[in-house]
C-alpha cells in the first residue's frame, strides 16, 4: 500500500511538471504583438500560421528586420541569443534594456525612434555598426566602450559632447550632422575616419581636423566656420597624395572670410581637392 502510494506521488509530480512546463511553453515570448509578428516572418515553420512562439524558435536566429511595425516593447528579444543583425528603424522604442546581454549583435538600427539613453548599448561590445539617427540621444559617453565599432550614424540628435567617442581604434564613419556641437578637439586621434559629417551644427574652429589622414567625404554644411586654413594645412600635408586628390569637402552654408574664399579654396583645389559649396 505505501508503495502505491509512493508512486502515485511520483505519476502526480510528474504530472504537475508537465502542466507547468506547458503553460511555460504557451506563455507568449513577446509583449509586444508587433514585436511579435516581425520576428514571426523569421522563423520560416511557423511564419504563415499562428502557432506560439517559443524560445527554441527563436534561439537561433541571426538577423531580424522589423523596421517600420509600430513597435513600443523590445522584452522577449533576449531570447534571440544569437542574434547577429537587428533593424528596428522607425518605431516607437524607448528602452534598449534588452539588448545589453546580446553578446553577437553586430549590426542595430535604431534609427527614427525615442531614444534619449544609450547606456544598455555599452555593454554590447561585438557592435560594429549603429544607426542613431533621428531619435533623442544627448549623452554618449557609453559608447565609449565599444572598441570593435567602425560606423556610427548620430544625425538629428542632441548631442554635444564628441570625447566620448574620439579614442575608438576603428571607427571609419562619424555622422554627428545636425546635433548641438561647437568643439570637435580630439577628433584628429580617429585615425581611420573616412567619411565625417559634422554638418548642422556650431563649428567654428577646423584645427583639430589636422592629422586626419584618410579622410574623403567631410560635411561641413551650416556651421560657423570662417577660416580653412587648418583644412589647407591638411591637404598640403600629405606629400604621398593618399587622401587630398580624392577629399570632398562640402562648405555650403558658412560665413567663410574673404581670404577663405578666395586664395584658400584656390590653393585646396591646385591640389585636387573637391570643394562643394
């Protein structure tokens, strides 16, 4: 008797775990139903029907494209531990928090949301590439950490401080266009910039620029600058002509002097130097 009964404890234990695994497995992954639908169309067995989602479904995925659904809530996007690409451009996301444990993301586009705080992306140090564009970013500073990013897109921001982001080895591509910027002292230390917007903003003093040398596509448009010598220094400055035969420097928009006008641009465009204005 107190064999049977043993054993129906051990039937009705098992029972029990296995009523409580499946209502773990039916509980929805996402809060956010967009959020949801976006992820669906990756998962190709159940991207047609609407079956749940579980964690082994999206365990694996790598990329996932959701720009454009509406989004507010990214919870559930922990599951995706091997995510290696995420867009979410033009949403409605405020919180990155579910990121900062995505140890493969390598690619995010966030931009066009409502993003005030970058901080959680500190902690995602294989990022290569980030879209900030359009959104609500002033502070920067945890960027700072992110030693493998070669592109960085902060257009229409409220950035005013670049320092944060000037010691980072790889970086190759800085928008900072149309943010709160007046000094860009330490930017010559980006040794591998190619391409440099820093239109829109409150610039005055090109100095710094001096050092850059692989630079090709500088945005200058609607800032305050009135002098290029720096800019000519520059480009007289590389003898072995690896970058100022092919620099585009675009200038529209600037309260340039009457010697910057005339016997600086000339002397930029004897060495071959596009000047757009």
């Amino acid at each position: 008797m107190k064999t049977l009964t043993f054993t129906c404890y051990i039937l009705l234990g098992f029972l029990v775990c296995a009523v409580s695994t499946n209502r773990a497995q039916d509980k929805p992954i996402f809060d956010d139903k967009k959020l949801e639908a976006a992820v669906r169309k990756h998962v190709f067995e159940k991207r047609d029907n609407d079956k749940p989602l579980t964690e082994s479904d999206v365990a694996n995925l790598s990329t996932i494209q959701a720009s454009g659904y509406g989004i507010t809530n990214l919870a559930g996007l922990e599951k995706c531990v091997a995510l290696a690409s995420l867009d979410l451009a033009s949403n409605n996301v405020s919180d990155l928090s579910v990121l900062q444990g995505m140890a493969r993301l390598q690619y995010l586009n966030v931009a066009g949301n409502h993003l005030e705080s970058v901080a959680p992306l500190g902690k995602v140090i294989a990022l290569q590439y980030i879209e900030l564009s359009r959104n609500r970013v002033r502070d920067i500073t945890p960027l700072a950490a992110l030693t493998n990013l070669a592109s960085l897109y902060l257009s229409g921001n409220q950035v005013v401080e670049l320092k944060p982001v000037l010691q980072l080895p790889r970086l190759a591509t800085l928008y900072v266009d149309h943010n709160n910027v007046a000094s860009i002292a330490g930017i010559n230390h980006l040794r591998s910039l190619y391409s440099l917007s820093l239109s829109g903003n409150q610039i005055s003093d090109l100095a710094p620029l001096v050092g850059l040398s692989n630079i090709y596509n500088l945005f200058l448009e609607n800032n305050q600058v009135k002098d290029l010598k720096p800019l000519v220094e520059m480009a007289q400055g590389d003898k072995a002509q690896r970058f100022a035969p092919f620099l585009n420097v675009y200038l529209k928009g600037n309260p340039l002097s009457a010697k910057a006008r005339g016997e600086q641009l000339k002397a930029l465009k004897k060495i071959g130097t596009r000047v757009h204005r």
